[in-house]
C-alpha cells in the first residue's frame, strides 16, 4: 500500500515511501557539485571547493548506501512476509534491470567511445587507463580499483555502483539463511566492519586493504537495513519515540545542516570528536542520514515533507543524474572554459550549475525515457508474475 498520512497503515505491506526521491535527488546533486568544483579547481577557475558545502559527494553517496540498504531489507522482509520465501534470482535479475544497462552504457562510452572521439575531435584529454587495464575491473563490479590504480578518470562514480551491486549479490542469499535472526545479522555487520576498520588502522597499514575498506560501505546498509527492520517490527510505534518529537527532531536537523553546510570548515575539540574520529564517526554519520530518511518517509510530524512532484520527478532520474554528469561537466569546462576564466566567483558558480545541471537532468530524462524505461519495464512485469 502507498504510504500516506491519517490511515491506519499496514507496515508489512508499504509499496511506496514518499519524499525518499526528493532526498535521492539532493545526493545526487550534491555529487555532481563536488566534482563540478573540484575540476573547476583543476582548470584554474574561481571555485569554491575548500567550503564544505561543496565536499559532500561522498557524504552523498553514504546515503544512498543507508537508502540502499533500507530499502532492499525492507523489500524482502516484504517479500518473505507475503510469500513466505525469498526468491534470489528473481532478485538479482530485478537489479540487473535496473542497474546494468546504464552501468554498462557508461562502461562502454568511457572506455570505448571517448578514447576514439577524443582524437577526432582534437580534446587534449589522455585517458589514464586503456581497455585492455580496465574492462575486467568495469565487468567484475570493481571499478573502485581502476581509480585506486590508474587515477581519476571520467567513470570514477562508477565505484559506488560496483560496491552495491557486491552487496546485492551476497544479500539476499544471506538474508534467506538468517531468516528470523535479521537483525543479529544487521548487527554482526557492522561489529565486523568496525573491526576491520581497527584491523586497518591500527595493524594493517596496507594501500589497497583500507581502499577497499572505505569503498565497500556494508557497514551503511547495515545501518539502513535496521531501520528497515524498525519499520517492519515496530513501525506501530515509531510516531511516539521521544527521538521524532519536534524538539529533537528540531536539534538533530541542525546538526545535520550545519555539518553539510561546514564539516570540512569547523575545527574544534569536540567537532572533530563527533564527525572526524575515525570508526565512529562514519557511523554517527550513517545513522544521522537514516533518521532523516525516516523522518521523510515515516513520521506524520516530521518538519520536513519534500513530497513536491517536481523533486520526486528528479529523485526518479537521480541514477541518470550521478552516472552523466561528470562528462557534462567535462564538456562544460572544455567548451566554456575561456569564459569562465573571465567570470567573478558567484556569477562563475550561478552559471556553471545551471548550464551543468540543466544538461545533466535533460540527457538523465532522455535516458530514462528512451533507454532505460525499456528494461524498467521488463522489470515491472516480473514483479507482477
């Protein structure tokens, strides 16, 4: 059933949380600004990458590991709630649709397309791998290392799709033998990923070990899938825990909007104890991204809605909006560059994001539409089987 307010609501059987597509939308933005800055920097233009506003794309794609793991936990206790089983390849073929054909149509345009273009079209750009260093990396789900390996490149967002379609493969078979000890195994994630993380900080000080580490996240949707687990046990209850209260929910907001807007600018003891002390920290902050996704999508007082069709519509190409905008921002900057050299910072900033923005939501429209819309399509009609 849709979720809407002033109904009794079955919290096993919730087919839609609203307001979620609005927040995916904001991450994906948030993504697209901070690499729009710092290639900005890199060209010389008037930037602002040193304010903290502009350093959340990783923050950024932590939410969509919590968002993930909300909702896919939830998805299947749906699914073993209503039919009594979990059936895996139903699963992963519902994620192939979704995920592999722009994943792979972004494979294929990065290392096959613009290598060739490029040469044609006289753009000073050397790619920092070939097809030959890279395709079992793009093919195996591990683009991360591409990056680790051969340095920045155009497909560099590609790491965090990699990362959940690892989680996706090992998911749900694990969530099918836990069965009825869901959330032990919720859990036990995250205690081993803090003890890994300990392991790499403190005795394996290994490159690639703690690469690894910072790019596989699980220990993010572990903490999704709990409150996932919350809303499907005690969803009864959630409207009257002292946590969403306004008074809370009016404090923990503020803490939320002053470490976007400035975690990379405060400094001071008891800051950096809180949002800068490592092991921990990734985690406060993971649970502070699910408290807003609850909030959002669950509680009937919560001060913020964000139900508008306009950002649900975004929220709904935001996979198109974070695989495409790092070429629309190359394109940007390799057609305007002159020009932008030329501009003061806020008229710089204003017309850098609204020529970016507006081409990267119009090719992530185009693409939903007429590419991705086909397999989304096929997936629909599974699901009705």
């Amino acid at each position: 059933m849709k979720l809407t307010t002033n109904q009794i609501i079955d919290y096993k059987n919730i087919t839609l949380f609203p307001g979620l597509n609005s927040l995916r939308f904001m991450a994906a933005f948030f993504v697209l600004m901070q690499h729009g800055e710092r290639i900005k920097a890199k060209n010389g233009i008037e930037n602002f990458e040193w304010l903290g506003l502009f350093q959340n794309g990783g923050h950024a794609v932590t939410f969509f590991f919590v968002l993930s793991g909300f909702l896919i936990t939830y998805l299947l206790l749906k699914e073993r709630h209503t039919t009594g089983n979990i059936q895996v390849k139903k699963f992963y073929l519902k994620r192939i649709l979704r995920i592999w054909p722009l994943y792979f149509l972004l494979v294929f345009i990065g290392t096959i397309v613009l290598p060739l273009i490029f040469p044609l079209l006289n753009v000073q750009y050397e790619m920092p791998y070939t097809l030959g260093q890279s395709w079992y990396y793009f093919v195996f789900f591990l683009p991360g290392l591409v990056t680790f390996f051969y340095g920045h490149h155009f497909l560099e967002p590609l790491w965090s799709i990699g990362s959940e379609e690892v989680f996706y493969l090992i998911w749900a078979p694990i969530f099918k033998l836990f069965k009825n000890k869901l959330f032990s195994l919720l859990i036990g994630i995250i205690a081993l990923k803090v003890a890994l993380s300990a392991l790499g900080l403190f005795v394996i000080p290994n490159a690639l070990f703690n690469y690894l580490l910072g790019i596989f996240k699980f220990e993010a949707m572990a903490v999704g899938g709990l409150g996932a687990y919350l809303i499907y046990t005690k969803g009864s209850t959630l409207n009257k825990l002292t946590i969403f209260k306004i008074p809370y929910q009016l404090i923990i907001f503020s803490i939320l909007c002053v470490f976007l807007l400035f975690h990379s600018n405060i400094d001071n003891t008891y800051w950096n104890l809180a949002f800068k002390t490592p092991i921990i920290s990734p985690l406060l902050i993971d649970c502070l991204f699910l408290y807003l996704i609850l909030c959002v999508s669950m509680i009937d007082h919560s001060i913020i809605k964000l139900r508008h069709k306009f950002f649900s519509f975004l929220g709904e190409i935001s996979y198109g909006i974070y695989m495409y905008h790092m070429l629309v921002i190359f394109a940007t900057i390799h057609f305007l560059k002159d020009y932008f050299l030329h501009l003061n910072i806020w008229p710089n900033v204003f017309l850098f994001y609204l020529i970016t923005g507006s081409f990267t939501i119009l090719i992530a429209s185009l693409s939903k539409i007429y590419f991705e819309n086909y397999f989304l399509n096929l997936k629909k009609k599974l699901e009705n089987k």
